[in-house]
C-alpha cells in the first residue's frame, strides 16, 4: 500500500471527550508512548484493488487507516468500572517488501495504569493482516502484542478487534480491566450455531462430516453421514452452515468447493502456492484428462516394469495442454510438470529416495518386513499375543473363526532358527493383522469393478540378527454369494509357482497395509481427531491463557489442510477412491476403525507401544520402556521426541500451576477438556478410558499426547509417504484381481502359470490410479518453505517469562543433541533396520528439515 495515502494525525481520548476531560488531561503529567504496528500485505493487493474498483476505490483509501485504542489492565478506582480506552489513528511510516510499518502516538494519564490490550479497527477497505503491536516509552521497555490474525474492513465487521499483550494469565489471574474483554472475545469465537459462515469470519464451531456425499449430483455420490450415530460414529468437523441438499437434507451442498475455515487457519500466500485447492483440483483433472486422452482405456495397466521405471527417466509424454490447465499444473506439481518445447509437456517424477539407492528394493522379503519398522506406517506391527490365532467375528455370518496359519507351518519356517515354542514364549512373532477390520466389507467391496479385498494376517519372525523374518500370508474371503468361506495360506518358497503367489499374495497384504496407513495411521488418528481439539481450544481458552499459548503452535493450518481433505480428498469420488481398495467405503471404513480401536489415552507413544506388545514397562530402561525389537527406529527416535516434548510441557505446566487445586479450578481449561470430550469427539463421550482433568500430571499427560500426535505421530506417517509409495509396486494402494488359486477358471490358471508378473502387474494400481497418487504423494511428503519445526524458534509469549523461555532453550538444545543421535544411530552396522546396502536411513524424527521432500523433519501442526 502507498504510504503517501496514511496520513492522520493520532488523537487523543475517546470521540465523544467533552472540554472538561480535554481540560482535565492538559492539566496531568502525561506520559508520551508510540505503538509500531506492522502488517503483510498481499503481494497483489493494489493489482485487487485496480480491478475491483479501479483508480475511484484508490483515491476512497485515502484518510483511511487502522484506529487502534489502549486498554489499561486497572479499573478505575473511584467508581470500579472499566478505564476509559486512549485511542490514536497509525499513520504507515514504512513500507517493506513484505510488510508495512505504522506507527500511533499516544498520551497517557500518569494513573492509567500498565496496558493490557489494544482495541483494533481498520477503516481501510480490504482487510489487513496485522503481524504485530510493540509499545515504545513505557519505563520498564516495550511491551508486545503477537497479533498474527486478518483484520476485516470496518464497514464488514464492526466489532473492534482485542489483542492482549504477550504476557500469559490464568483466568483468576487476569487483570481486572481486562475480564470482561477476555470472556466476550471468547463468546465472540463461539458464535451462535446459526447460518452460513462467510470467508471472513472467524466463528468455531461443531458439525458432522455431512458434506462428503454428492447426492445433488448423483445418488451414486451419496455417502453415509459420518458423526451423530451409533452406527457411523467420528469426531467432528468445523461447522460451514452451507445449505442442505434438494435430494436429501441430511447433506450439506457441494456447489462451490470452496469451504469455510476460520480466517485465521487459511494458508499463507507461500503455502497456497504448496497446496491450493483449486490448483489441486484442476491440475489433477487436467492430468487425468490428458491421460484419458493416452489411454483409451481408464482400466488399463502398465504392460511391464520397465515401463513403470519409463515413468522416473522419460516421463509422461502429454498431448498440448490449453495455456491454464498447464498453468495449474506448474502450480501444484511445478517438479514435475517439465516444457520441453511448445508442442510438448511432460509429467515427469523424481525416482524415490530407495529406488535410486536399489532398483530391487520393493521386491525383498527382507525390506517388505523392515518397512514394518522402519516405514511409511510403523503403527500397525504388534506382537502375537494369542496362539492359535482367532477371529471374533461372527461364525455364521463370516465363517470359521480359526486361522489357517498353523503351527506347522510356523515350524517349516524357523525350522533353522528356533522351535515354534521357543519363539511363542521369547515373544519372538509378530503380525499385520487386518482379518477382523476388513473381513466384513470383502463383499461390499467386491460388488464394484477393478478391486478386491480380503481379510488378512501378516507374520514375522524376529531373527537373532533383530530383523523381522516374513513367514506367512492368510488371505480370508468370507461366506459370500452362497460360497463357503475361502482361505489359504502364503509362505516365502524356492518353486517358482508357489514364489509368484507369494508375491501376489504380498501385493495384496501391501494394499492392505497402504489403506490401513492413509486412512488411520494418517488421516483418522491425526487429521481427524485434532480438528475437534483445536476447534474446542479456540472456543474455550482465552488468548491470554497459557495453555492456548503452549498448544497454538501446534493448531497451525490443519483446520485448512482438512478442509481440503474434504473438498477433494475424501469426498464422493475423491482422489482416496479412485485411488484405494475400498473405493466409496473408503471413509466408512475410517469411522469402523474409530469405533473399535481409537482410544485418546492410547495415543500417547509409551502406551501405544504397549498396546502393541511392541514394548513392556521397565523403570530400569531407557524411557522406563524395553522393546520387544531392539531395532526399532520408528520406537527408538519417537521415544526420543515424546521424553523431549513431555519435559518441555512438564516444566510449563508446573510453571503455571504449581499446584493440583489450581489445574481443578482453571474454569477455561475444565471447559476446554469437557468440550473435548463431550462435543469435539462426542460420540465417544462415555468411553471410561478419557483421561481425569485434576492434577499436573493429568494436565501435562493430555498436552503430551496432544503435542505427540500433531508433531511427531503425523510426521513419522506423512513425510516418507513419496519416498516408499512413489514407486507404487512398493506400496500399491489397490489390489485389483483376486489371487489366482481363489475358484480359478483353467483359463485363469493358465494365463498364470505362463505370464506370472503380468498377473501381478494387472493386480497392481491402473496407469491412472497410480499416476494420480504419485502426483499426490509427491505434494504430501513435501515440505513448505514456511514450515514451522518442533522447538526450532520460540513463541513471543514463551520469552515473555524468564522460567519458560530457560525451558524452551533447553527443549531446543535437546532437539539437536536428537538430531545429532539419529545421525549416529544411521550410521550404525549393527542397526540393519535402518542400516545397509541400498536401505535409506531412518530419519523422519530428525526434528529439523529444509523444504522439499527431504523425508525428515518433525513439523509442529498438521500443516500438509
């Protein structure tokens, strides 16, 4: 903005000061202070403004500018109401290459008192985004106001703006002048559960996940309702109020793809050039239009493995794109998206981090069970806790409960390491196990063309080398069209026949395994469960409040990245189901998953790990826990980062509440952990195992495992998604043909037993499928410029206090003494999970990263 346009002169007192107060005033000694304000503004702002009104909407700003008034902390002492504010008019100073700079005089009364707050209104005609306030002339220094939050235009929202200075209070703490600003900014982010949200809003509030169906479109888009029954049961979303649908009220519209989130969620002008929904979303159309074009056939697989490695050296080659489709394209993908010339364009991948260090990498045995560990989802591996292995399901409607996986067959396969008993009692099996989760939704899935699902268990042994040993494969297909119920099992063999239905057979287990990931590893047990948590934070926990202040860094952005989630993601034939096996049941799996296995105090990494089997209590371990695998990177970084975060929130918590009464007696953070539990994820309210809300420990256990699972659990299952799933025969994310020993036609048999891999390439992802999730992998794994690590820079409000920043300092020095042992750690022979010819170090809990996709880096929110 032209700084020749500000130019007001600051003013002194409120407008409707009479001649006596001016009078009384003169007559004060008074104390002269000069705030700084400094704002970003769009880098197209005067290009907006050219277009939306021309040189008439220039020449309106001129006199317009921000009116900010100080608010003292006292209240007056001769009547116990509320000072009178001091307001004064910034004039913009200096304008920068990202920021401007304004500065307001103002006078004050020597009896004013310290100042708590600024009152903010903005009288220019488009909003601002205001970064900062520092006051300068006070006798003890500066005091600050971190603002960082969209300031609309007056003439839209007349409700002045309250930023509280840097300093943190509890609510029985805060300043007399300042209660009744601190409850009304909190009655103000509530709202009233009415009508639809405007973009500029900044209103948190609750709602189903009722707008991921399209029935206005189709009834073939409709979709279960996900939230607000027993029988569909998940944690809540940000609240839209769009219109419901003609075809069925219970849906909200999808005929703009542009939801609402808070105004203060939505990205930052660099992150919207990282992930954008309609750059997504037309970029991804155009490519899936141009390969419509290529191939005749959506269907259609990849004929070879050289073509598929055809994809990383010469890329595909699409037809003349028009000039914004290609654009889009450069937005979203711009690595991939290459010119060669003007009749030519080419879609073009960088080879995954394992596939350049070993071309082979994805057909080992060896790295399919290490992946396990070591992977994009170590969540899932647990210890077999029962023999024999059983269902729960029920008989009659699914078959035989018993496994197929026979002692025996364990025996054949350890026979040169261990006894089957030796390797039940030295817990030395383990397993994937995805029989009881997907058994019930075989046939459901195998009503829709081009994929297939069965129930599965996947074990393995721990050798005495501490690798995991792959043993067996159980594919289960249910009673299903008056069929009995079919199963066989899988081993590693030297025949040829029996080697390529391993291979077969392990593709689909890896299906499993890329869905189970995506849809709860990933998106359900971090996306999901936090957007309740932050919407309650927002609604429940002043500003001001040291917890809101401790949690803030770890709100950014997710709210946005969820919204996109929903427009174009996990929606009605959204990227998860063209792209996954269960296809439209793709997110009423997700709410299955919710209801039988999330629970929040298993959240947290140590109980996590216990549940698992992967890890027993032992006061006399490192971490108080010894693993089940010595060589464990996923257990052995993450534990390093969960003792880091835990006393970093120890020492703040017990900072502020040095005593269990206090945590009791905080009404905003009883508010907060109720609302958590009874609205955020209400479905799941009276679930026994929530954690109690009355002492430190109490407090610091729920903020941990808050902190966990938005930093280091979404890290560790976001940031190496393109690294091991971009070569998809990795991690293919849909099994598209039974296995060929399932009621085979002699035709079926034969084409088998004579072209084996293109059996195994025609089960693989279609041409389209995978070229599509690579382009979305390669945006997810990747790092924005403007990313925010763990412990990487302090909060304003944490170097306010001498205590809290000591502390942070000292949960910054241990985040780099961590980098520094997962360095070591790598470079360790004996540590072969993470260590070896053509194996890519285990690094996705080194806290810090440069952008990109660096396959590293603990981001502090759900930011991608």
């Amino acid at each position: 903005m032209d700084c020749v346009t500000q130019c007001v002169k600051a003013v002194i007192g409120s407008s409707d000061d009479d001649d006596e107060t001016n009078t009384n005033m003169k007559s004060q000694k008074l104390i002269k202070v000069k705030a700084i304000v400094t704002l970003k503004h769009s880098d197209d702002w005067l290009l907006k403004n050219l277009v939306d009104g021309g040189i008439q909407q220039i020449e309106e700003l001129v006199g317009k500018t921000l009116v900010l008034e100080l608010v003292s902390n006292e209240l007056d002492q001769a009547n116990s109401s509320e000072k009178e504010t001091v307001k004064g008019s910034a004039q913009c100073i200096e304008e920068k290459e990202d920021d401007e700079q304004y500065e307001a005089e103002f006078e004050l009364s020597k009896d004013f008192g310290n100042v708590g707050a600024i009152l903010v209104e903005n009288e220019q005609h488009k909003e601002v985004f205001l970064k900062s306030i520092v006051v300068h002339g006070f006798s003890d220094g500066p005091l600050s106001f971190t603002c960082n939050s969209w300031i609309q235009p007056k003439h839209d929202s007349p409700t002045k703006r309250v930023f509280f200075t840097d300093k943190s209070y509890l609510p029985s703490q805060t300043p007399k002048g300042l209660r009744r600003l601190r409850k009304e900014e909190l009655v103000l982010l509530r709202g009233n559960g009415e009508g639809e949200r405007k973009e500029s809003d900044r209103i948190y509030d609750y709602d189903v996940y009722n707008d991921l169906g399209d029935p206005d479109t189709s009834i073939e888009l409709k979709r279960p309702v996900l939230g607000g029954t027993k029988q569909y049961p998940y944690p809540r979303r940000c609240r839209t109020g769009r219109k419901h649908s003609d075809a069925d009220p219970l849906y909200e519209k999808r005929s703009t793809l542009n939801f609402y989130v808070p105004r203060d969620e939505s990205f930052s002008e660099i992150k919207q050039t990282q992930f954008n929904t309609s750059s997504i979303s037309s970029g991804l159309t155009a490519v899936i239009q141009s390969l419509d074009t290529i191939l005749t056939d959506p269907n259609l697989g990849f004929s070879s493995f050289e073509d598929i490695e055809e994809i990383f050296k010469e890329g595909f080659h699409l037809p003349p794109l028009r000039s914004n489709d290609l654009t889009f394209l450069q937005k979203v993908i711009p690595k991939l998206i290459k010119v060669a010339n003007d009749s030519q364009n080419l879609l073009r991948f960088d080879a995954p981090e394992p596939l350049k260090r070993d071309r082979f990498f994805w057909f080992s045995d060896v790295e399919f069970a290490r992946e396990t560990l070591a992977g994009a989802n170590p969540y899932s591996i647990q210890l077999v806790k029962e023999w024999p292995l059983k269902s729960k399901l029920d008989a009659k409607v699914y078959g035989p409960p018993e496994s197929a996986i026979t002692r025996e067959i364990i025996e054949s396969q350890i026979i040169t390491y261990s006894t089957f008993e030796e390797a039940i009692k030295e817990k030395k099996l383990f397993m994937l196990d995805y029989h009881d989760l997907y058994l019930p939704y075989v046939s459901k899935v195998r009503e829709i063309e081009g994929t297939t699902l069965y129930g599965s268990r996947t074990l393995f042994f721990l050798t005495n080398q501490g690798i995991l040993k792959p043993l067996a494969i159980e594919l289960t297909r249910p009673i299903i069209d008056g069929k009995p119920q079919w199963k066989q099992v899988f081993t590693p063999a030297s025949h040829s026949t029996n080697l390529w239905l391993w291979r077969l057979a392990k593709a689909h287990v890896l299906a499993h395994d890329s869905g189970h990931h995506e849809l709860i590893s990933h998106w359900l047990r971090t996306h999901c469960v936090v957007e309740p948590i932050i919407i309650a934070t927002y609604r429940q926990l002043s500003s001001m409040h040291p917890i809101y202040r401790l949690l803030h860094p770890h709100l950014r952005y997710t709210m946005e990245i969820n919204k996109v989630a929903r427009e174009v993601l996990i929606n009605a034939n959204g990227i998860l189901e063209i792209s996954f096996f269960p296809k439209k049941y793709t997110m009423e799996l997700s709410s299955v998953a919710y209801d039988k296995l999330w629970q929040f105090d298993l959240q947290a990494l140590p109980n996590d790990l216990i549940n698992r089997g992967m890890a027993v209590e032992d006061p006399n371990a490192q971490h108080g826990l010894k693993l089940a695998i010595e060589d464990y990177p996923f257990a052995n970084d993450g534990l390093l980062i969960w003792d880091a975060i835990k006393q970093w929130v120890t020492e703040y918590v017990n900072h502020y509440y040095p005593n269990p009464k206090i945590v009791e007696s905080d009404e905003e953070l009883q508010a907060w952990w109720t609302e958590v539990r009874t609205k955020g994820h209400g479905d799941k309210s009276e679930e026994p195992w929530w954690p109690k809300l009355k002492t430190q420990k109490d407090l610091i256990d729920i903020i941990t495992t808050i902190a966990w699972v938005a930093s280091a659990h979404h890290s560790a299952v976001n940031f190496t998604q393109y690294p091991y799933g971009g070569y998809f025969p990795n991690r293919p994310t849909i099994a598209r043909n039974k296995m060929p020993t399932e009621d085979p036609t002699k035709e079926q048999w034969e084409e088998f037993i004579n072209k084996p891999d293109q059996t195994l390439l025609e089960c693989f992802p279609s041409q389209i499928q995978a070229t599509i999730f690579m382009v979305i992998l390669n945006i997810l794994s990747a790092h924005s410029p403007d990313e925010e690590y763990i412990g990487e820079k302090i909060e304003p409000s944490w170097g306010e206090n001498p205590t809290i920043k000591t502390a942070f300092e000292k949960f910054h020095r241990r985040l780099k003494e961590i980098e520094g042992i997962i360095d070591s750690r790598n470079e360790n022979k004996n540590l072969k999970n993470r260590n070896g010819a053509g194996i890519m170090p285990y690094e996705s809990l080194k806290p810090f990263s440069g952008p990109g996709i660096t396959g590293k880096g603990v981001s502090y929110s759900i930011s991608i």
